[in-house]
C-alpha cells in the first residue's frame, strides 16, 4: 500500500521538529519527494542532510518560510512552483498554541499569531498548491487539525482550540467544494503529543512544560506521522476524510488518565 507514496512530490509545512520532522522522515522512507517548509532553515538543512544520508534516492528541498506571513509565502512560492511545479500532496502541518489563558484574559498578540498560524497560514499555503492540483485533477490535501478542534478545552488553550475548530470547519468546506473531482482532501486529529509544541504553549517554561504531560503517555511526533503517511497511502477511490489519533491513556479532550 505504502508503494502508491513512491516518487510523489510532498509538501509538509512546519517541517523542522515535531509532527512535522517525522512526518517527513516517514515519507522518505516510503520514497517520496519532499519540499519542506518551516522557519528554521538551518533545522531544515539538518532534516536534509539526514534524510539524504538514510534515503539517498529521495530529492530534498527546503525553504524558509513563516507562514502567517502572506506576503513570505507569496514570495517563496515564486521559487517553490517553479522548482516543483507538481505537487501530489500538501500536508498543512505548521501549527503552535501560545498559553492557556480563558478567554475574559486572552492577549491580542496570542490570538494574533495563533490565528495566523494555525489558519490564515493553511489557507494561504493551499491557495498556492491548489491551482496545479486542480488543473490535473489530481492531489490530496491534508490537514493537522487538533482534538481540540472537535471537543474544545475550556480548561486550557481555548483559543488554540477555536482555531483548530477554524482548521476542522475548513477542511470539510474544501472537502465539499472538491467533490466533483479526484482531488481528496483530509484531517489528522491528534491528541495529547509530546513535541515542542508543549514548551511554546507554556512559553518557555520548562517546569509548566513538565506538569502539563506529567503522569501521562502521550503520543510521540512519530506516531502522529504514521497516521499522516497511511491517510496519503490509501487508494485514490478511498478518502479518510477524518482520523483522530489518541495516546491510549486519554478518551478525550477532558478525560485522560495520570499516573502517580
């Protein structure tokens, strides 16, 4: 099954650590070609070297771009498009959430970047991958939506969860607006993962960043990579259109288990 990601050219933003790192570790193993988005060139040109060492066949390209900037993306999908005018698969995997607070407190910076990031971001990247998708009539596009975009958490990072109730809402609207064509359009819903996601979300502070997975075993970038990589893998008369992928000490949003 994993064959049909063979030679495909695969976009993965946010590429550079988490999700993203082993999302495109795991499509380099299964062949395909990678242009790999994300802030951190030089995290990226590590990612490379690596990927090339382990899988010389597989064609790397990288490029530094901040996503909630639309005029960057504009910019750096002039060189991207002409360098990979084909693209098979676009995985919007850039995403942060920046605090817990509720939302009588939140600051305007926070919901700034946050939505940003997490949506404005994912709809400007598919505006500039869609068109060449839709003149083949070819393509899947898949989103890195969140747990907390199906059950918001009240108790923490709400407006991290409104967006990625914006990511969920989005995707089933592409979805609909595709579905006269071969184009297929997906959602990854993890939950509780240990990545660098956790440290920005408690700014910095390592001590917060401990207690918030203390006791609990989450899910590891890896993990969330082999979801991403089976959705990609299905046949094209197959569409997951939703997976939500849980550690199994968590049921949902609210519930999840610690242990002493």
């Amino acid at each position: 099954m994993y064959s049909r990601l063979a030679n495909k050219s695969v976009l993965i933003t946010g590429a550079s650590a988490g999700i993203g790192y082993y999302t495109a570790m795991a499509f380099a193993e299964h062949g395909s070609n990678l242009i790999l988005l994300a802030r951190r060139l030089e995290r990226l040109e590590e990612l490379k070297k690596e990927i090339n060492s382990l899988y010389p066949s597989v064609d790397v390209k990288v490029y530094k771009v901040d996503v909630s900037s639309h005029e960057d993306i504009k910019q750096a999908f002039k060189t991207i498009l002409k360098e990979s005018p084909v693209i098979d698969i676009l995985i919007n995997n850039a995403g942060l959430g920046v605090g817990a607070d509720p939302v009588t407190s939140l600051a305007e910076e926070d919901m700034q970047i946050m939505f940003d990031t997490n949506v404005k971001g994912l709809v400007w990247v598919t505006q500039q991958v869609f068109p060449s998708m839709s003149e083949r009539n070819s393509g899947h596009i898949i989103n890195v939506g969140s747990i907390a975009g199906i059950q918001i958490n009240t108790f923490g990072g709400c407006f991290y969860g409104a967006t990625k109730h914006a990511v969920h809402a989005l995707t089933e609207a592409l979805r609909i607006q595709t579905v006269a064509t071969d184009i297929r359009v997906s959602e990854v819903c993890p939950g509780l993962t240990e990545t660098e996601f956790a440290l920005v979300r408690s700014r910095g502070d390592k001590e917060l960043e401990g207690n918030l997975l203390k006791g609990l075993t989450p899910l590891t970038g890896q993990d969330v990579a082999e979801i991403i990589a089976f959705t990609a893998s299905t046949h094209p008369r197959c569409v997951l259109s939703q997976a939500v992928v849980l550690p199994s000490c968590q049921a949902n949003t609210f519930i999840a288990h610690r242990k002493d």
